[in-house]
C-alpha cells in the first residue's frame, strides 16, 4: 500500500511513523508513506496557502491552488483507491472503516487547517471525509496518523501472530477481556482461577463472558447495534 499526506506540518508526522509498527511496515515494504508539503505547491511569491473566506468572519481557508497542484501531479503518477479529507465536519471513524480501507492499493489524504479547505477541493476531488471524534483537534494531522496506524496494522503481514488484529477490542463489535500475566499472585491479588486451568474452551467462554460484560457495562451503544 502507499499512503500520500498532503499537509502544511510535514514535520508532525516525523515522530508516529519513525516508531514501532509504523516502521517496521515501511522497513518490510509492506507500506509506502509519502508526506508532502503543500506549501511547496504555492505558485504564489509569498508561498500562502490561505485565504480570507467569502462573507467575511473571523479564520482563513485552505486555497484550492497548491493542492489541487499537488492532487493532480500524484493521480498524473497512478490511481488512487480514494482521496481521503481529514475534518472534524465529517462521518466519524471505526473499525470497519479501518477494516473497508486496509484493502487499498493507493491513498491520498488531505489535512485540513484553519477553517478548512475550499469547499470546492471537497466537491471536486475529495472521495470520502473522515473525522476521529466529536471533539476539535487543531489540525488534521494528528487524526491522519490515527487513521494511518489503525488501517496498516490491518495489513496481512504487518503484525505478528501474537498481536493478530482478530482479538482486538472492535474487531467482534465487543471491547477487549481483561488479561493478565505473571506472577499469578502479586501481594494476594491473584489471577482469575480458570485462566491458570489450560481448559482452553473454558478459557475462551470466559473470555466472551467477559467482553460482554465489559461492553454492557461500559459501551452499551456497541450493544444496541
Ligand atoms: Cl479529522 N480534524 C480536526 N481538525 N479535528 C478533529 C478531527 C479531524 N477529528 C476529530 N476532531
């Protein structure tokens, strides 16, 4: 897979794809991360990559200029599987989006700032808009490593068998049980007695048990769908 970020902080990025999965995906060749910096794109001799918005109001707006600049030169180059805009105005992420994404060849995405980019960026090249909450986030960097980390670990080969994606919390539509390790016993908190028993049916009904009950207790809107 190659992944195409289309940012105005190219820097923000150094840092969540140096580390960990991250980088171990880019070192086997399982993923391509490219980070483009939109301000490069700007023909203009202050370089700008904003605005004043029409109507007036406080906050500028991404122009359409660089990026579409920068959009057409990387589809000159190959086709992409979708165009992805980061925004807090936008359908909010799960794992069946991550699940529905992890099987592109090819992906731009594009990180909004300010008041966000040109209405007509989204009407004209943008496929899908994606937020990560209902809450504001300064940029749409940080959500774009988000999405990123959650798509390539979901890409056969990038994780090893013990940290398979099937057992994550969401994957089942249920939160995660709560799991242990060694000692069994620390200071008399000790470790529920089944799970030391090598039954693993047992092992594995108690573990549905318990995922239930968590979600119940703590995301019954899971339930309810
Ligand atoms: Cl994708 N961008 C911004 N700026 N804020 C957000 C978000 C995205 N998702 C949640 N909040």
């Amino acid at each position: 897979m190659r992944i195409d970020i289309l940012t105005i902080f190219p820097e923000i990025f150094d840092g969540p794809f140096s580390q960990s999965m991250l980088k171990r995906a880019q070192e086997k060749k399982i993923v391509e991360l490219h980070i483009h910096n939109i301000r490069d794109y700007s023909t203009d001799k202050q370089k700008s990559v904003d605005d004043y918005a029409f109507g007036g109001g406080a906050g500028m707006v991404m122009m359409i200029q660089p990026i579409e600049d920068l959009i057409l030169k990387l589809k000159s180059e190959r086709s992409y599987d979708e165009i992805l805009y980061m925004t807090p105005d936008a359908k909010v992420w799960n794992q069946q989006s991550a699940n529905h994404l992890s099987m592109s060849d090819n992906l731009i995405i594009l990180c909004g700032h300010y008041k966000g980019v040109d209405q007509r960026i989204r009407d004209h090249y943008i496929t899908r808009e994606i937020s990560i909450g209902d809450y504001v986030l300064t940029g749409g960097e940080l959500a774009a490593a988000v999405i990123v980390d959650s798509v390539v670990r979901l890409i056969p080969g990038v994780l090893s068998d013990e940290t398979s994606a099937l057992t994550d919390s969401h994957q089942d539509g249920l939160l995660s049980p709560p799991v242990y390790t060694r000692p069994a016993n620390h200071n008399g908190w000790t470790v529920p007695e089944i799970l030391l028993s090598g039954n693993t049916r047992k092992v594995e009904e108690w573990r549905e048990e318990k995922a239930l009950e968590r979600t119940q207790k703590i995301r019954p809107d899971l339930l309810e769908k």
